[in-house]
C-alpha cells in the first residue's frame, strides 16, 4: 500500500528570467511500513521536499498523494487536517513545550484531535511504558535527560499513528552517541510499530539505519539503494562507495 507518492513534483522559485529550479519533476513513492531516507548535499533540495510534503510551501507543478489523498489539491481548512491528523514529526531539537509535562507533550497531538479522554488515558499508557518514561510522566522538559527528552520527542510522534512520520537532519545537534540512539529509536518505531518514516540528511551514517536511500543531487534523483539483508555496516559502505563514486 501507498502512503506516499510524488508524480513529477517541481519547485521553482522567483519570476521572469531569476528564477531558482530548486525540485525539478520528482517522482517516486514510499509503501506503508518502509523506513526511508534523502540523502544529498546542502542545496541539493532536501529541505524543499520535505516542505512541500509537509505543505509549508507548495509545488510549481506535479502532485503529491499522501494515503491517497492528492494534497496539492486541498483547501486550507482540509490542509489543517491533513497536517493534524496524518503526519507526525520528529524535529532537530525536539521541539517540546517547556510548559507542558512530558505526558502532555506526548498527548498533544491526541488532545488537539479531541480524542476521549479515555482512549488518551489508554494510548498514553502503553506508548509511555514502550519509550521508558512513564517515571517521568509528571516532569518538564526542562528537568530530563536528552535521551528522555529523544524519547518524548519519539513517543509524541507516534502516538497518534500518523500516516507517515518525518525527520530533518535529526541527528545535526547531537553528539554521536545520542545520533546512534535516536536513529535506533526510529529503527524501532519503525520495526515495532510499522511507523512509515521519511528521514532526510546529508549523513551516510544517519542514511544507513534506514532501508532503502534516494540520492537527491541539484533537485533531481539520482540514484536509489535498497538495505534488503545488509548490516548497518555494510549498507554504510555501500553508501559511502557510491558518494566516493560521484553518485550523489
């Protein structure tokens, strides 16, 4: 099944003759449960494809499906929803409220779609147990470790089974180790919960952890590797061969 599909998507930016082809007729299309990533160098269109998914900007031209749903074609009011109801998001920083608890961090995203209280009650117990934090349930981000405050962050992504989740450059302030553990994190949702995630970087290491790679070189693909049986490691070399190779 399909979560994701672009068909020709283009972004263009500026008018007349200074104009910037930042996406230029992408097509490709993520299936339920898959873990994949970007990968490309700065200014090679990363950051605008997420965008356009996520419906921060929109597209010059081309169709972006999301659970089937064309949502180049959406109104503002269905785009909120949309937005709401199908996509969740693990940011660079986290990005959690200072003034909320990490149990109402991890329930927001359940809150603003009025769930019943009860169903909150029950998802909230069970993913909290899952990410080791029902301890801290009570607690502010600013009173918690950042491997607690990853696994908020984790937890808040999924509770509310989005259709697909996404990350940008997730591990681009964290130090090596806390990289490792938030990318076994995602691996988990991933594995575990059958989480779609779309994860985009400039890091072989970050692209290795997930299953299968599209190589984004000056807005257009240009290459695409699947994980299949491979090791992180192995998958890494092979990552790193192509870039060395010139593939991306």
């Amino acid at each position: 099944m399909e979560i994701l599909k672009l068909v020709d998507v283009a972004k263009i930016y500026g008018t007349g003759t200074v104009v910037t082809k930042a996406l230029g007729s992408i097509t490709f299309s993520i299936q339920k449960s898959e873990f994949v990533t970007i990968m490309g160098a700065s200014g090679s269109g990363k950051t605008t494809l997420l965008n356009l998914i996520a419906t921060i900007d929109t597209v010059t031209c081309g169709a972006i499906f999301v659970d089937g749903v064309n949502i180049t074609a959406l109104d503002e009011r269905a785009l909120a929803n949309y937005r709401r109801d199908k996509l969740g998001f693990v940011f660079q920083e986290y990005n959690l409220l200072d003034t909320l608890t990490v149990y109402e961090n991890v329930t927001l995203p359940l809150s603003l779609r009025n769930t019943p209280k009860h169903e909150i009650i029950r998802k909230a117990a069970e993913i909290l147990k899952t990410f080791e934090i029902e301890g801290l349930r009570n607690k502010f981000p600013h009173e918690i470790s950042g491997g607690e405050r990853q696994r908020t962050a984790c937890a808040r992504a999924l509770i509310g089974s989005p259709a697909l989740i996404m990350t940008d450059e997730p591990t681009g302030a964290l130090d090596s180790k806390n990289s490792k553990n938030l990318m076994r994190l995602l691996q988990f949702m991933n594995a575990s919960y059958g989480a779609t995630i779309l994860t985009v970087t400039h890091d072989p290491i970050v692209a290795s952890y997930a299953g299968r790679v599209l190589f984004l070189k000056d807005g257009s693909l240009c290459n695409e590797i699947f994980k299949g049986e491979k090791s992180d490691e192995k998958f890494l070399k092979e990552i790193l061969d192509l870039q060395q190779a010139g593939g991306v």
